[in-house]
C-alpha cells in the first residue's frame, strides 16, 4: 500500500506542479505532462516502477475521450463525414503507410517488416490531438472537424492491422523471440468471443455485439438511469457512468474491436438522449486524469541510453516521420478542399506517430515480425514525435495561423459593402437573433465568428460574415470597424467580451457599442471601460418570469407589469448608484466596499419598493 501511495503521490505532485507552469507559458496541458514524465522518469526507473503497464491502464483515458467526443456527433452528424472519413481517412493511411513502406525497404528490412512498420507509422496519436485541439478551441474549426475524421478512420483501421501482422511472421525471428522481453506482450491475447471460429462466424458474432451496443444505447440507458435517479445520489449515477463506458468497451475487446471505437460509437447512439449531459459530466474528470497520467508516462517511458546510442538515426527518423506525414496530409487535405490555415492544422497537427504504435510494436515483435532492436529504436521513434506533437501546434497557432488570417483580411478588405455600418461580433443564440432582427429592419450586417458552419449557414441566405477571433484587430478593420457605426458584441465568453470591448471603446470613440454581460459583475468590468449600452444576457427574461409568477398568484397581467418596471428601475438604480464602490478583478465576496453599498441602499429603498406594490396589489384587490 505504501509503494501505491508513493507512486500516486510521485504522479499528482508532478502534474500539479509541472502542467500549470507549462499552460502559463502557452505550452499547453499535453506538453506540460509529457513534460512531468521525462522529469521524474529517473525517479520511476529507481523505484522499479513499470511504467509500460501504468501506461496501458492510462489508455483508457482515450476510451473516454472518445466515448466524449461521440456524445457531441449525432448520427447525422457523422454521416455528413463520410466522405472524409472514407476518402481523407483512407487515404491518409494508405499513402501513409504505402512511404513508410517503401522508407523501410531502400534501409533493406524485408517486405514483411516493412509493411508493418508502414501500417504502424500511418497512425497518429488520437489523444494528443484531440485533447490539444479540444483545449485550444479548435476541434469544431474545418481543419479540426477534418483530423478528427482521419483520426477516426485510424482507429477503425487498427482492427485488420491487427488480423494482418500474425500473417507477416518471419520465422528466422522465432527463435530470437522467445528470450526477449516482448514475448508475453501480446497486445491481442486474452478473453475473446472470436478465437477459433470461423470468419462467417466470428463476423456474425461482432455485429451481433455491435447490434447490442446500438440497441442498448437506444432503449436501455434512459430506464437504467430512471431507475439509478429514485436514488437520488450522484455517485450512483456516476457509477452508472462507468458501468456503461467499461462494459461496452469490454464487450468490443470480446469480439476483437477497439475499445475506443465501440465506445465512440455509443456516445454517437446517445447523443440525442436527455441524459447526455448526466454522462459527459461524469465522465469527464475520469477522462482528463487517465489522459495526464498517459501523457505522463508517454515521457517517463524514454530511455535516455538508447537515445543517446542512436541519437542522429533517430532523430533523422524522427523528422522523416513528422515530414512525410506533414506531405502526405497537405497533399490529401488540398484535393479535399482544405485551404490555408485549416490545411496546415490538419498536416502538423497529425503528423506524429500514435499510442496505437505502442500496442502494434509489442504485438509484432510477439508475433515474429519485427527484430526487438528494430521495434526498440521505432519506440524511441514514436515518443519522441509525440513529444514534438504540441511544439507543432504551436508552430501552427502562432506562426502560421495569424498569417493566413492577415492574408485573408487583407483579401477581404475590399469586399466589405460601403454601407455595412453594423458589425455583430459573435453569431451564437444572442448575436444570431439580433443579427435576424436588424436584417429584418432592412440594416445590412456583418458578422464576425469563429464557427465556420454557423457562417457557412449565414452565407447561404445571404449574410455577410468573417472567419476568425472577433477580438483581433487586423479582422475588426477588414470588417470596417472605422466606418461603422454600431459594434454588438454577442460572443459567449465573458474575457472575450471585456477584452473587445476595452479595445473599441479605446480605439473608435465614434463607435457605439451594445455589449452583452454574463452577470451583473460583468456589467461593473465592461462599465469601468466605457460601455453605457450593456444587457445582462438573462435579465429580460427574468423579469419575464418574475411577471409570469405574480399572474400566477392572481395579479392581472397589466398591474403585474406595472410592478415589474417598479423592482426594474430600482435595480438599474442600484446598479448605477453602486458602481463606484465595485472594485474590477476583486471576487465578489472580497468586495467589501460594494456589498455595504449594496446593503446600504436596499436597505434604505426596500420599504419604499415593498409600498409602491403593495399599493398596486390593494388596487387590484379593490378593483
């Protein structure tokens, strides 16, 4: 128990420690572990601690995170990607595995060897790229949408890898084998529904299981969890959580599938359910510390001796690995459709190798098809374009990105109507209905957003729109921000909304703007820059209930009314009259000089507020 509690210990500290420092430095979270796990790998290597086996315990990490990913596709959804998934996916591992191929053949490996180290290096690490584009906001952009395509067909495509290298053996490598350390590494042993039955049967038996999934997804969860829910305890239904995400990935490895894909696809089958969301959030911090602790020993697993033997082949293999596939997908990505920025965040963004390759390199070696130093040297091969993986994201977010995005601007500058003197910054629920409604008022719009599809659907009736961060401000000059003459800032993240703010209430004193605020905290911080015009995003609608519950309790609807402007105006008062005592970035309940303001003038004006209704509600009575 101590050696486990040690171990833990060493793991937490580490992450805590080492992933803050490397975010603050826009490093990313994936660095930052990788990061931890080269630092405290001697440590793990002192205390004996088999990293390879924390490592496939880790993986399931990935089973979450696909199981996530799934919640948030409906079926139609996916269907839309077919033909990405089928031509971008598929073609990716083909040509991939197809230079890979013929690499390893001019270095003389025998067709058999070289095939396999092809199929292995085509792979990309599906929880490296999804976690960092997830984390940068990039996963729903067109680039994003297209790696999460070929990621998925990666992961359909393990499955007739794994049938095809038993297949490969060379037999001269038996004998070797058999005193190696890979030889109890069979990455396909275990429990199976499949072994020894024949392929009509074994086919049978995986649809069957598959059907059972689909089924289960659609009629078994919303009961299982209705009855979980009587009991009204939260760790019940994250308990549920689990059953349903181990189970349907141990009934995929049961019949010879990826846990991962099985599991994505009931996260597909329950997107549409209403307990999507119970699910996810349970999920989720189960989901992000299996994901740390994989990255983490993806860098404790580096042996330093090895590396520093074979440091120039290695490295050489290494950049030959990232640029190949880099061509490969830019290639793919252009007869696709794929253009500028989204075209290079799908090239760099999968052009490392995958934790698959982890599992298919122990399983080869175990089935006599690659050589222990071969597959020693292609590890090393794999962690470390892991390890480069978020220094391409980076290369990508600020280097090449913004350039595509100036040129874009720069492009578009002109295309701007003269008479387009309204900007709306953001195209979600609020700024998509204000967008609506100035349109109907016969104003001509143009909207700024960073949902491609969303634009897209604007464009097609014929709406003006940019791609891009509404608060950069090369984007916000192409869209005319000097000659405009009303800026409705609608975006749904409140830093977002403040930083733009500040920048136009700075820059363009011409301009009026309307800004929407979060809460009532947020009304004080976009005030303190200069902002009159701020709505609170649900403070309409508030009023509405408050309305709604005094027609409830027999008020007839036009004195209900009457007393709703009466709280409001009381409000918007206080608002005013305690904004000078607000202190901007202190905590609510650390601003001391603004909760006396606050309690000061309830307490002077809640008399007066109680009689103005009360002698509504007389007149009503009376009436």
């Amino acid at each position: 128990m101590t050696d486990f509690l040690l171990i833990a210990y060493i793991f937490l500290i580490a992450g805590i420690i080492a992933v803050p420092i490397a975010s603050k430095f826009g490093l990313g979270s994936v660095l930052g572990y990788l990061l931890t796990g080269i630092i405290i790998g001697p440590t793990l290597t002192f205390l004996n601690v088999d990293v390879i086996a924390i490592q496939h315990f880790a993986e399931f990490g990935v089973v979450m995170m696909l199981f996530i990913v799934g919640l948030e596709l409906e079926p139609k959804a996916l269907w839309s990607m077919r033909k990405q998934l089928i031509g971008l996916g598929g073609g990716q591992v083909v040509l991939s595995a197809a230079a890979f191929t013929g690499i390893s053949l001019a270095f003389g490996h025998a067709w058999q060897s070289a095939l396999t180290i092809g199929l292995i290096l085509s792979l990309s690490s599906t929880a490296i790229v999804l976690q960092t584009l997830s984390e940068r906001g990039l996963l729903k952009s067109d680039g994003g949408q297209a790696s999460f395509s070929v990621l998925l067909t990666q992961d359909i495509a393990v499955i007739p890898m794994l049938a095809l290298i038993p297949l490969l053996a060379l037999p001269e490598l038996a004998p070797v084998m058999a005193d190696t350390a890979y030889a109890s590494e069979d990455g396909h042993a275990g429990l199976s529904l499949v072994a020894g039955l024949e392929s009509w049967q074994a086919a049978l038996v995986t649809l069957g299981m598959i059907a059972l999934v689909v089924f289960g997804g659609n009629y078994l969860t919303a009961p299982i969890f209705r009855f979980v829910a009587q009991a009204r305890l939260r760790e019940l239904f994250t308990a549920t959580a689990l059953f349903f995400v181990i189970g349907i990935a141990l009934m995929m490895s049961l019949v010879g599938l990826s846990p991962a894909l099985g599991t994505f696809l009931a996260g597909v089958v329950l997107a549409n359910s209403p307990y999507k969301h119970e699910l996810e959030s349970n999920i989720d911090p189960f989901k992000g510390l299996l994901l740390g602790l994989f990255f983490i020993t993806v860098g404790a697993s580096i042996n330093f001796q090895l590396l520093a033997d074979n440091l120039t082949t290695i490295m050489l293999l290494t950049g030959a690995l990232i640029v190949t596939k880099t061509v490969v997908l830019l290639i793919l990505g252009r007869i696709f459709g794929l253009r500028g920025a989204a075209l290079w965040l799908l090239a760099l963004g999968l052009a490392q190798a995958g934790e698959f390759g982890f599992v298919l390199l122990a399983y080869s070696v175990s089935n006599n098809v690659l050589a222990t130093a071969v597959a020693d040297q292609l590890l090393l091969v794999v962690t470390l374009s892991m390890l480069l993986s978020p220094g391409l994201f980076i290369l990508y977010q600020r280097v090449i990105a913004p350039r595509f995005i100036c040129e874009q601007a720069k492009r578009d500058e002109e295309e701007f109507p003269d008479d387009s003197h309204v900007i709306i910054a953001g195209s979600g629920r609020m700024g998509g209905l204000v967008d609506r409604i100035l349109q109907a008022g016969g104003y001509k719009t143009t909207v700024i957003d960073y949902n491609y599809k969303q634009l897209e659907a604007l464009e097609r009736v014929g709406i003006r729109n940019f791609f891009g961060d509404a608060t950069r401000p090369d984007l916000l000059s192409a869209a005319g921000i000097e000659d405009a003459k009303l800026l409705v800032v609608a975006l749904d993240d409140a830093e977002q909304i403040t930083k733009l703010v500040r920048y136009a209430m700075q820059n363009y004193q011409h301009l009026h703007v309307v800004a929407r605020a979060v809460d009532r905290h947020h009304v004080y911080d976009l005030w303190a820059y200069g902002c009159r015009d701020i709505i609170r995003e649900t403070y309409d609608s508030t009023m509405r209930m408050g309305r709604s519950s005094f027609e409830a309790l027999g008020i007839e609807r036009e004195k209900a009314q009457e007393m709703i402007n009466i709280f409001s105006e009381f409000d918007k008062e206080m608002l005013r009259e305690a904004a000078d005592a607000y202190e901007i970035g202190v905590p609510f309940e650390e601003n001391h000089a603004y909760i006396e303001r606050i309690n000061k003038i309830f307490d002077e004006k809640e008399p007066e507020i109680k009689h103005q209704m009360r002698e509504i509600c007389e007149r009503v009575t009376s009436n």
